[in-house]
C-alpha cells in the first residue's frame, strides 16, 4: 500500500503542522526542505508544554515528521525532510540518560529547545561553508556542465563570481524546467551560461571539464538520490572521463543501501501527491523524480565534513547517526 495510507495520530500541538511546513516553504524559497522541517520541529517542541515523559515528547515530535514527510506542499520527494528530521531527534537526545533522570521535566524540554536551536544554526552555515570549500576547486575560465537547481551549487558558483572567476555553465533543461531557473540565477550573478536539451548532454560532455550536480540524498554507498537525469549524466562523465562533482550538506546523508533503481523505497521517488494519487500497481507506470547514481560514478563530494570520496561515505554517516 502507498505511504500516504497510512493514518497518522495527531497530536494537539501537531495539528497545525502541515499548514505551517507548506507557508514556510512557500515563503522562503532558498531554504532546504529539511532546514524548514526542522524549524517546524522546534515549533512544535515549544507548543508540547503539555507534555509530562521524554518518550511522549519524542512520540510527537516523530508524529510532526510524519506529517511533514507525506506532506503535498513537496514537489519532489522527501528524501532530506528524512534524512534531516532523524539527524535532528538522534541531536536533540544526547545522552539521553540524562534527560530522563532530571526530575523538572519543562527543564528537560528546554534543554532540547535548545539544542533544537543550535542545530538548525548550525546547519543554516553549511552553504558558505561549502561553498567556500567547492569554489576553490573551479579555476578562472571552467567550463562545467550542471544538472538541476540546488542553492548549494548556485551559493557555491555565487561564490566563485565574487572572485571574478569566469565560469561558463552548460545547464540541462529538466523535464520540470529547472534548468531555466538555474539559467536565470547564474545570469543574475553575471556567469555563462548555455541552456541545453537534456537529450543532448552527451554531445556537450566532450566541451566541459567536469561536472556539478547538488543531491536531494545521499546512501551509506556514498551514491546520491538526486533529480531524474542525474544518473545518464554519470554515465556520460565516466565514458568521457570528465570528473563528476556532488555539492551537498551532510544532513542529507540518509540510512539506504540501494543497489539499484528498483531499491529506492516509494517516499524516496514520488513527491507525496503522486503516492496519494496512486496505488501500487499504477505507481509502477509513474516517472520516478529522482534516480540513484552508484559511488563509482562519482569522483568526489564537497560537503561541510570536507571534501570526501564516495567510500569515506559510509564512515561519516556512521558517526552522524551513532
């Protein structure tokens, strides 16, 4: 059965939920899903004043994930709402011993607003902190290819603007016009830019130096779950052997080791609307968002642990969720 069969408990300080993800969304373009989800998460931790044992606060706080990931405001899937919303309880938690054994429980929740806090600070520094880690890799007068609209690639090539480095990028269309949105940003910062049929990636591979991608997820493997396209575009790196860079924030690592295309799990290729709208068997004849590019297509990944290979992946996804 679909995700979106599932029937969710709601809790008083959760029935706002949905409403509020969607406005934030809405109102602020340039956050990542995850961010605002999270920022939803620390609402709902301030409004649970009824609340009395640590357990029931995580049970509503898992119950506001659940509503936000199945959320139709999404219109991709929601692999870093996921991904970030479990980085963010496995935070808010430490030493869990010790929440439990303070005898003020309003003390305990305000250490985890706290700590919710500081979270969603730390994780709003990502951008320039990658972006100033990826720009150094782009030389004056690159020539890259560029797939989709992440504001980690668009924040990491504002960057490389401001160092008056001539950058032109060959930006693929997107069956969901993307492509012209990425187009439209890059001109604003004064770069080159050429918009290209998606179909026609190969034929433009042999004019880049490498290739930059963002990603909406990425696996134990050290591969990505990023938008429909991303894996043909690898596939056309490795044949040409041009580098193929990923530009991404670690709290989009996420727990899957896929092997395959057929392994994403449904919530991980169709955006919440599509799965509401279809059965199992007619999803089948839906167009995932999204597809898995495998750890050997990838040459590097610029993230805010450092500048990792695909199979130092593993490693640091282990200690974020430890």
């Amino acid at each position: 059965m679909p995700g979106s069969s599932k029937t969710i408990q709601i809790h008083p300080s959760t029935k706002d939920v949905g409403v509020e993800f969607a406005n934030l969304l809405k109102n602020e373009s340039k956050l990542s899903p995850a961010i605002a989800a999270i920022e939803i998460l620390n609402l709902v931790l301030k409004r649970s004043t009824g609340v009395e044992t640590l357990q029931e606060l995580i049970d509503v706080l898992k119950n506001a994930s659940n509503i936000m990931k199945l959320s139709e405001s999404l219109n991709f899937p929601a692999t870093s709402v996921i991904s970030g919303c479990e980085l963010y309880l496995r935070f808010i938690t430490l030493a869990h011993s010790a929440l439990e054994t303070t005898q003020d429980f309003n003390q305990v929740r305000q250490l985890m607003l706290q700590r919710g806090e500081v979270f969603v600070k730390k994780l709003l520094s990502f951008r320039s902190k990658i972006a100033h880690l990826a720009s150094s890799h782009f030389t004056d007068g690159s020539v890259i290819l560029v797939h989709g609209c992440s504001n980690t690639v668009l924040e990491t090539l504002a960057k490389s603007a401001e160092e008056n480095k001539r950058i032109h990028a060959y930006i693929t269309e997107g069956y969901d016009g993307e492509g012209i949105k990425m187009m439209e940003k890059l001109n604003a910062l004064n770069l080159d830019t050429t918009l290209v049929p998606d179909a026609a990636m190969g034929s433009y591979m042999e004019r880049v130096h490498c290739v930059v991608v963002g990603a909406q997820g990425v696996v134990e493997s050290g591969g990505i779950i990023n938008k429909l396209g991303t894996y043909t575009m690898a596939l056309c790196a490795m044949a040409l052997n041009k580098p193929f860079y990923v530009i991404c924030e670690s709290f989009k690592f996420v727990r899957l080791y896929p092997l395959n295309q057929r392994d994403l799990p449904i919530q991980f290729r169709f955006n919440a609307r599509t799965i509401v709208a279809n059965d199992d068997k007619s999803l089948q004849n839906e167009i995932p968002k999204v597809d898995f590019t495998p750890p050997h297509l990838i040459t590097l990944l610029f993230t805010d642990l450092g500048i990792l290979t695909p199979s130092a992946i593993s490693d640091e996804l282990i200690k974020l969720y430890l």
